[in-house]
C-alpha cells in the first residue's frame, strides 16, 4: 500500500471498511505504524514540519478528527488518538487556536448517537452539547 510522505496527512487506508481478513490486517498496520511515526515526530517539535504551522498541520487535524470521531467511532481500528500522548496533545493545541476553534463544526464529523464522539469533545475540552462554529 502507497504510504504518503512524512508529514503528510496520513493516506486512507481502508482500515474501517476492510474490518476482517488479511486486507483488514494490512490496513490497520499501516494507519498504526504511521500514527507511531507521526507521535514520534511530534515529540520533537510543535507542528510537523518544525515550529510554525503549515498546510501539512491543517490537513492532518482534519484526518485526525475525522478518524477519532467517525471511521474509528466504534473503536474497531484501535483504542483512540489518545493512546498516542504527543499526537493527541497535537490535536488538542490545534483545537484551541482561533483559527481552528472557530470553524469546526464537530457534527459534520461525527456518527450521530456514537459514544465516542463525547470523549473526543471533551479531550478536546469543549462543551459538545453547545459547540457549534462561530
């Protein structure tokens, strides 16, 4: 499977459509070695390309949330983007920047009625319930 450079957002991988076989198993693997790659990055540096936010960032907390929120919702793939400290602390320190608080909108990322989307909003530290983008 084609891997997307580093520092790009991770590519999709088929890991929640593909949810048994050997497909299954090759999708996962990749999404989780690149999700170790990507903590390991960030563990060095702000953003991930170094210390000022770039395209890069933008598109990867877009796929993070994304992926939190919806194609893991069940948590079939793996625990959650918390079990990776740096890259959840990533997401976390986007979030609270204007820019990205403002404009997202969790509930166009969101399964209705998913539990998890509730621990996703409050590990970013919102209020769900009245979140909506100003």
């Amino acid at each position: 499977m084609a891997r997307q450079p580093t520092g790009a957002a991770p590519a999709r991988t088929g890991a929640a459509p593909a949810r048994t076989g050997e497909a299954a198993l090759a999708a996962r693997a990749t999404l989780l070695e690149a999700f170790a790659e990507l903590d390991g990055r960030l563990a060095t540096r702000r953003y991930l390309l170094g210390d000022r936010l770039t395209e890069a960032d933008v598109r990867l907390w877009v796929t993070l949330v994304r992926y939190d929120a919806r194609t893991n919702h069940d948590r079939a793939v793996n625990p959650g983007l918390a079990v990776y400290p740096h890259l959840w602390a990533y997401a976390r320190d986007l979030y609270r920047q204007k820019a990205f608080k403002s404009t997202m909108d969790f509930s166009t990322c969101t399964v209705p009625g998913a539990s998890n989307a509730h621990d996703l909003w409050i590990g970013l530290g919102l209020d769900a319930r009245a979140h909506r983008p100003a």
